[in-house]
C-alpha cells in the first residue's frame, strides 16, 4: 500500500555499519509494525509500536535491534553493528488504534525496505 | 498464542485451473483471518478478511475463502487461475486487542500456460 510509505527502498551496509530504516504510516494510523521477511520463511513480526511507546517487542533480537515511533516524525527501526545474517527486507505495516472496536484488525503494509549486508 | 500453518510452500496450476491454497490456524479465541498476496519485490496487499461475520469471504481479484471452525482451515479458493495471479500468498490470523498478525510461511502459486 503506498500510503505506508518506507524509505529507503534498498540500503547496503558492509559488516558493523548501522542501518536506519524509516516509517510513515498512512494518515491517521498512529499503530506501527516492522516485520522481517527472509526467503522460504515468510514475514516474522518483530515490534508493535504507537506513538511514544511500545506495545510488543517480542519479536525483535535482543541486541542490536531498537525501534521508535516518536511524537512527531517517522518509526524507525534501527540496526546497530549490521551482520550478513541482517540481510532481509524489512516490512513497516499501520493500523488505526484500537482493534476490535469498529476496526477489523487488518494491517496496511509498505513497499518494504531491502537491506544488503556485505 | 495463535499459529498459521500454510500447507505447500509452492503450488502450480494451468492457467484456467482451480486454485485451491490451504492455511489452517490455531488460536485459543475467535481469530480474525486474513489472506494477503504479494508479488515480487513488492509489499503485500490485502486480499480478503474473514471478521466473523459471514463465513464464506469473497475478496478481490475473483478469490475466495471459507472460514470452517470444525477444521480450523480458511482455505483460498479461485475457479479459474489467470497467469497475473502468480505471486505469493500469506494467511494470518490475529485475536482482538494489542496483538500482531501472524502470518503462515507463505505458498508461492505460479501458473503455467
């Protein structure tokens, strides 16, 4: 969906550089997602974000990863000291708030952004 | 916590076949389901939502799925397969409240002339 917009589209990081990746959800979303997607393995949730917090960080590593969603500005998900192993792309997906409260919970995904470890 | 399990990561058809992808689910509560499709390089688009309502779904695109509790399936369905059709496809479920969606591993439809 093109309103969930990520940037960069594509970013290549050599081994212990550090990858930003950024998040804009459509308008009035203020629930944020980052999936991982590698070949044969499908998307792996890794965080759940709203504004100012986060709600769920259970899929996310316990090192090297961190995620933000400010009040003002884009979520961003940061990769510290990159390993090839981080090559993927990553997936940024919105939602009003408040599931099960008139909303039917599904998710608004971005194009995605391919990060290339060398 | 919920699962999808997608049955096949590659399925292939004739064009004008039937396609029939499977995705069965595991959750304690009422799930919510979904099918998203996702053609290469890009992000993943909704295809339908099953949201207790009406258990058979139609989406777009001329696809359908049937939500059968007693089997725990929400299986995508097309009479006729048409070459734009391949892509990947994605099942996910997810309960109400704060809670991801869960995807199935994906099964991969191509279709041959």
């Amino acid at each position: 969906n093109a309103d969930v917009m990520q940037n960069p589209r594509h970013l290549v990081r050599r081994r212990g550089q550090e990858a930003r990746l950024r998040c804009s959800p459509m308008k009035g979303h203020s629930h944020v997602y980052w999936y991982r997607q590698l070949p044969e393995e499908g998307l792996k949730f890794m965080v759940y974000l709203q504004k100012e917090n986060i709600i769920d960080e259970s899929g996310m590593p316990k090192e090297r990863f961190s995620a933000e969603f400010p009040k003002e500005g884009p979520s961003i998900l940061r990769i510290q000291q990159v390993v090839r192993g981080d090559s993927a792309a990553y997936f940024c997906a919105s939602s009003p708030p408040s599931f099960g409260q008139g909303t039917t919970g599904e998710l608004f995904f971005g194009e995605g952004s391919r990060l290339t470890v060398l | 916590a919920q699962s999808v399990t997608q049955l096949g990561s590659h399925v292939s058809v004739s064009e004008g076949a039937l396609v029939l992808l499977r995705c069965n689910y595991s959750s304690s509560v009422p799930p919510y389901l979904f099918w998203y499709v996702q053609y290469p390089n890009q992000g993943l688009q909704l295809l339908l939502k099953y949201t207790s309502a009406a258990t058979l779904v139609k989406g777009i695109n001329g696809f359908e799925a049937e939500f059968k509790k007693s089997e725990t399936s929400f299986h995508l369905t097309k009479p006729s397969a048409h070459m734009s059709d391949a892509a990947e496809y994605f099942c996910a479920v997810r309960i109400v409240g704060n809670t991801p969606l869960v995807f199935g591993k994906g099964t991969r439809l191509s279709v041959i002339a």
